[in-house]
C-alpha cells in the first residue's frame, strides 16, 4: 500500500479554503445577474467560484537500496586456492589482484607445449630440406633432359616434379603444427591469467567465500563464486510503483527521500528510469533513482521511505468533491452559471480522493461554478450572485 495526499505552496493554502480563497466577489457588480423577465429578487442565490488548476500530489513509497553494481566472481580455471588478498569490507579498485590459484597441472602441460613448438620447428627445417633437395634433383634432370633427351626420360622429371611437390606441402603441413603449437601456448597462458581473480570495477568486497587452500572447480564446470564485489559510492534505490500512478511516473520526477536508520535526515533525488512494464505478480513497475554523493552513509539493503511528487497536466483543473454530482444515468456534473442562469456542465474525473476531485475534461479555467446554493437547483434556473467577500469565508 501507499499513502498519497496534496501537496500546495505555502501561498497556495493561504489563499484557498475550499475551491478558490477569492471569491468572484466582481459578479455582484452586474456580471451575471438574471435575464429575461425573470426579478432578481426572485432569483436563487448562489457563491460562486472559478476552478484552480489540479495541484499536484505527493506519493509515499518504500524502497530499498541495491548496489549500483555488483558481481559474483568466479574463477575460470579449476585450482587450489593460493592466497586470498582481501576479506569482506576491503575497498577495492578496478584490476586489484584479489584472490590467487595454483592450478599445479597446468605448468606440465605449458611445457609440453613449448617443447611441441620445439619439435615442429625441428619438424620444418628438415622439410625444408627435403624440399630443396628436390627442387635441385627437378631442376638437374629438367636441364639434363632438356639437353640429352635420351639420358633422361620424361617419366623421370615428371615423379621428380611430383617429389617436389610433396616436399613442399610437407613444408606447409610442419609450418601449420608450429601454429597449432603456439596457440596451445597461447592457451595455456590465457588460462593461468584466469588463476588470477581481479576486480571488476571500483568498489567494496561484500562476501568472501573461500579461504586458503580450498579446492575451486571452474564456473563453467558448474563450481561456487569465490568473491562478491559491490559498488557502494553510486546507489540504486528502487521502487515497486503500483498500477495507478504509473503513467505519472517518469524519469525526472522529483523525490524527497528518508532512511529509517538515518532519523532527521532527508535526501533529495529524481527518478532516473522506469522499467516501462509491470510485473505480472504484483502489477508494480519497477523504477530506480540514482544515488549520489552520498557520504558513504547509505548502504546496499537499507529501507527508505520516498516521497513522489506527482504532478497533473495544466490543462487538468480541481474542485472539491463537494461540488460534483451525479444525474440519473450516472454522470458526473457540476453546476456552473451563464449569463445568469444555472447550467449543467458534465465533467470526466481523472480522480477523487474523496476530499478533491481532478476534472481531466467538460470544465474550462473561466467556467463559474456554484460553490454553495440551493440544494433544488435546476437546469435553466435564474440566479443571483451572493456579495460575499474573502474575509467573509
């Protein structure tokens, strides 16, 4: 639930008791007095009033804070832990080493792999070898051939050129191990910087999860986090807002906020972003409002009451709900006077809480409603203005 209510300027109270502190006390001056045949003294009286335009209201809601970010660290690599550089409360900045494995397999298989680099470059220079070796034995029996065709048959240059060939896609095929060898190194490596757990962003350890020399499986291996780290100097404060003052709510609305385990304190904040959509258990939306500069006296967790101030369009106007009758098909009226006699001016409510009532469409801001009158007023009924006077009411 919330709590909802007015809010005015302390010159807006001063100068309304009901619908408007000044009474349009100039319409007993001839303004609107009765027309036709009709004598004024047999005219109803009526005060009279124009409509102020809707004042916005101010909306009460519990929140809570949440980090503005926060990660579950896991570790990549499955390993014993070596060291834990921090505990819970440690402030931390971006890329601090925060916890340290030893993955004691991982060092065997990085030499191997280096020493496959080893073996493959072996690998290539003998291919190469071969390869110039049958580059010369092509090239001697092309020429022979070519100047003694009867030492040398055709058949011979041809399987030496073939020869050639294989020599070279040999010398291909080693250049390619040499690169699978360096990326497993690269691999390798990749993941002994994995063994190292470093802070995300700027923030605070929240929870510390493991200790020293406990077995850590990967997390893509299904294992536990390792580390908790939530930034605490920016403060998300979020808000569950309820269905009916949805469509009032939007980024930039302003809000005055108040922590139960600060007493006297009060913060001021602006909505910064609504999710847009409710949630389909509650039928609240989501909306959050950005924490800054805050002193370090907010936390992650704590409960805050906010205050919403809501407002209206300018073209919406107020009456009290005193005002607002009901005909006989349900429809929502107020009387107004023209050119002195009573009119029945239908209205739509955009709501009503029980002591004002906000008119969303029927009542223009120069209408002249009929504050007080007879209870048997009619359609078409003369009436006469009441002198009455502000310091009267």
């Amino acid at each position: 639930m919330f709590e909802e209510r007015q809010f005015f300027s302390e010159t807006s109270r001063q100068r309304r008791p009901a619908l408007l502190a000044v009474i349009l006390t100039g319409l007993t001056c001839g303004l609107v007095y009765p027309t036709g045949g009709a004598r004024a003294e047999d005219a109803a009286t009526v005060v009279v009033g124009r409509p102020e335009p809707a004042a916005g209201r101010e909306v009460e809601l519990p929140g809570s804070f949440e980090p503005y970010e926060r990660a579950l660290l896991y570790a990549k690599v499955t390993g014993y832990v070596g060291r834990v550089r921090v505990d819970i409360g440690d402030r931390v900045a971006q890329g601090t080493v925060l916890v340290e494995l030893d993955v004691p397999e991982m060092k065997p298989e990085l030499g191997r792999a280096k020493a496959g680099v080893v073996a493959a470059q072996a690998v290539l220079q003998k291919a190469r070898a071969q390869a110039e070796q049958q580059r010369i034995t092509h090239q001697r029996l092309s020429r022979l051939q070519a100047s003694e065709p009867l030492a040398v048959t055709q058949q011979d240059v041809d399987m030496a050129a073939a020869d050639l060939q294989v020599a070279e896609a040999t010398v291909q095929s080693a250049q390619a191990e040499i690169s699978v060898a360096r990326a497993e190194i690269k691999k390798l490596e990749a993941l002994m910087a994995y063994a190292v757990i470093r802070a995300p962003f700027d923030g605070v350890v929240a929870q510390r999860l493991v200790d020293r020399g406990a077995l850590v499986v990967s997390g893509a291996d299904g294992g536990d986090p390792v580390l908790e780290v939530a930034r605490e100097d920016r403060l998300r404060l979020v808000l569950a807002v309820p269905e009916s003052i949805v469509p009032q709510t939007r980024a930039g609305v302003l809000a005055e906020i108040t922590v139960d385990a600060l007493p006297g304190r009060t913060f001021g904040g602006t909505v910064s972003r609504c999710a847009g959509s409710l949630t389909q258990d509650t039928r609240t939306m989501r909306a959050e409002i950005d924490m800054h500069d805050h002193g370090g006296l907010l936390r992650p967790g704590m409960y805050a009451t906010v205050r919403l101030q809501l407002g209206d369009t300018d073209e919406q106007l107020s009456l009290p709900t005193s005002l607002i009758h009901h005909d006989g098909d349900g429809r929502a009226f107020v009387w107004t006077v023209r050119d002195g006699t009573v009119a029945k001016t239908l209205v739509e409510i955009a709501r009503d809480d029980g002591a004002l009532a906000v008119i969303r469409a029927g009542l223009r801001p120069e209408a002249v409603v009929v504050l007080e009158g007879p209870a048997d007023l009619h359609e078409g009924q003369s009436v006469s203005i009441a002198a009455v006077t502000e310091e009267g009411l």
